[in-house]
C-alpha cells in the first residue's frame, strides 16, 4: 500500500521542488531506499499538521499546502517522532498562526533529524519554533516573525542547522541558543527588527558558528554572547541596532572575523570581562559611540581591523591587560583613536591612528607597562600622548607628527 502510493507521487514531488534540490533529493532518495510514506496536509485524510505528524512514522515525509481559502493552520504542532520532514509546498508558503492556538509555540522539535522547511510562524506567545533537547535537526527557508516572545529557540540542543530563515519583528530575541546548546550552525538567516536581541547565545552554548547572516535594526543588540565559549562569528552585517552591534560577556576564546558594524546606536564591539578572543578583518565604523570597548577583559587579539568614523574612541581598553592591538586602521573617530584607560601589559603594534579628534593613541595616567612600537599616527590633536612618564611604557619606532613627551615620535 505504501509502496504503490509512493510511486504515484514521485512525478509530482520533483515538479513541484524543481529547483529546489535539497529538498527534492530528500524525498527520493527517502522514497527509494528507505520506504518512507508521503503525508499530504490539506486534504480530508489529514486536514491538520498535527493529524499528520500523530499518523506518521519516523522518517516520513509530510507535505503541506496553504489552504485553499487562505485561512492559516491555527494549532501547535509537536514532532516527536525522529526523521521527519515537514516541507510547505505550493506557490503561497503554509502559515501556521498562533492567533487562536492553545499552547505557546509554533513548531516543536524534541525528536532527532528533523527537518521544517518553507513555513510561515507567527503570533505564538512563546517560540515561533522551538526544538527542544533534539540534536541534528534542520530548519530551513521559514518566515519566523511576529512571536510574541522568541523566533527560533535551540534549548540544551547540539549540531543543529538554522539555515535561510526571515527571523523578524519578534517580541524580545530573534534566534536564541541556551542552556548549553552546542555546535550548531546559524548561516544566511535575516534576524532584523526584533524588539530585544538579534542572535543570542546563553548560559555556555559553545562552539557554534554564526555565519553570513543579516543581523540589522534590532531593538537593543545585533549579536550576543553571553557566558558562552569557542564560538565563530563570520562574515555578519551587524547594522543599526539600537544599542550594541556585537557583545560578548564572561565569553572566551571566541573567534570574530570579517564582521560588518556600523551605525549601532552605542558601540560597535563590546567585551565585558572576556578573555582570549580574536578579532580580525572587521569593519567598525560610524557607530554612535566607541567602535570597539574591552572592559575587565585580558589575552584579546586585535588585528586588521578598519575601525573609523565611530562618535566616541575608535578602540578603548578599561582596567584590561595583556591584550594585543595590530595593524588596525582607527582613522576619522570624534574622540581618541586608540585610548587605554586603567589598561596594562598590552601591545599596540603597526596601527594607523590618523585624523581623530582628539589624540591617536592615549596611554592615560592609570595605565602602564604597555608596549607602543611601530605605529603610524598624525592629524591628531596630538598623535601619541603618554600622560605619566613613571608608568614604564615603552615607545618604539612609531611614526608621528607630535607627542607628549616630545621624544615618541622617531
């Protein structure tokens, strides 16, 4: 009985998912070799998703078509069987709307090997989609906007992949990731205009990545880390949130590379008390107040960045040590270009400091035992400033137009 149903649809599936062959080679090779049934939502046998997620088995295929009428699906669908795919198909993407729905969330996962593709969740009081302690699990090509609360959710769940989503205008966060959910992936997804946070990493989720995404106009901040380890953030445009572009907290070892962050309305990068972190090749600029703030934060790596134009410091270190700051560009910011403040044992090596409003580099008075060799830097108020001679800094080849003392510049 399977097999002769299955046979009838396979014409129609590849016309349908012409194109799309990701999806495509899902359900025949699901078909051919491993005798999965197909579902089809929105006939009378299965009038529901939820008729269909209850009637399948794991691995099935379950196929779901906007309703005729244009009235959305108005339940909480619960996958827990492993291996199902649920694919929207059809012109018009299915909407599943939380309206009139009895519980909190859209869509859970809590089984393993999941895939929800091409749905429309909105107006859930909780989760658009939440998977739940379930690892390997795909969510692709969805519009997750409108939730009252959080748009997709990896609670305590590993070695997921969140791939090409519209994650817009939710109630506080965007993408959430929490309670140790660890290597999963974030890559391509639109996370913009939501009332909080963009994408948001908590309570030790490690070693995910965050690749590619467009992370802009959310209410608070674009990107964070919170208490979370060994995490890449790559090739992300990280523009005008109302506060933060990217921050981490209590985060270490972390790898940012090849970020764009600009026009946030604070500051562009933040690091609150985090310690071995890299940052390389990113674009900081014209954020309202500093591009890049490290504060109680140690061993962070500086290097390669374009950090211009930001209506505070261009790069400030407060009571932070031993961190690295090289061959960065820190040109054109309405204060200092490079500014350390309470901040000892760093290296500030190769960095162009030129046309900032106030001083280049500034070592304050609190600061000392740092390390300033071979930097360029002028068009400054003064291009480098070492405010108390007793605090054993050391100046090295540095190219300027004018310091305090007169003798830094070579």
């Amino acid at each position: 009985m399977k097999t002769s149903k299955n046979k009838g649809l396979v014409t129609a599936i590849l016309l349908t998912f012409v194109g799309v062959l990701f999806v495509g080679v899902v359900i025949v090779v699901g078909i051919l070799f491993f005798n999965e049934k197909i579902l089809m939502v929105s006939t009378d046998e299965f009038p529901t998703i939820s008729s269909a997620v209850i009637a399948a088995d794991p691995g099935d295929i379950i196929l779901v078509k906007a309703k005729e009428d244009g009235t959305p699906y108005e339940e909480n669908v619960v996958i827990d069987k492993e291996n199902i795919k649920l694919i929207g198909i059809g012109k018009e993407k299915p909407v599943l709307d939380g309206t009139a729905a009895l519980g909190p969330d859209g869509i859970t996962i809590n089984n393993p090997g999941v895939l929800v593709n091409n749905f429309i969740v909105k107006n859930f009081t909780n989760n658009g989609i939440l998977v739940d302690s379930s690892d390997g699990n795909m969510i692709k090509g969805n519009n997750v906007n409108e939730n009252n609360a959080r748009g997709i959710t990896l609670d305590g769940s590993d070695s997921n992949m969140i791939k090409g989503n519209n994650v817009n205008q939710n109630g506080t966060r965007g993408i959430l990731l929490l309670n140790g959910a660890d290597s999963n992936m974030i890559k391509g997804n639109n996370v913009n205009e939501n009332v909080q946070r963009g994408i948001f990493l908590d309570d030790d989720s490690d070693s995910n990545i965050i690749k590619g995404n467009n992370v802009n106009q959310n209410g608070q901040r674009g990107i964070t880390l919170d208490i979370s380890d060994s995490n890449m953030i790559i090739g992300n445009k990280v523009n005008e949130n109302g506060r933060r572009g990217i921050h981490l907290n209590i985060s270490a070892n972390n790898t940012v590379i090849g970020n764009k962050v600009n026009e946030n309305g604070t500051l562009g990068i933040f690091l609150s008390s985090s310690d071995n972190n890299m940052f390389k090749g990113n674009k900081v600029n014209e954020n309202v107040s500093d591009g890049i703030l490290l504060s109680n934060s140690t061993s962070n790596m500086m290097k390669g960045n374009n950090i211009n134009g930001n209506s505070g410091q261009g790069i400030e270190f407060r009571n932070s040590t031993s961190n690295l700051i090289k061959g960065n560009t820190v040109n054109n910011n309405v204060d200092n270009g490079i500014f350390l403040d309470g901040s000892d044992k760093n290296f500030i090596k190769g960095n162009r400091a030129n046309g900032n409003g106030d001083d280049g580099i500034l070592l304050n008075e609190f600061s000392s035992d740092n390390d300033v060799f071979f930097n360029r830097a002028f068009d400054n108020t003064f291009d480098i400033v070492d405010q108390l001679l007793s605090n054993n800094n050391n100046f090295k080849g540095n190219k300027c137009g004018t310091s305090v003392p007169t003798d830094i510049c070579d």
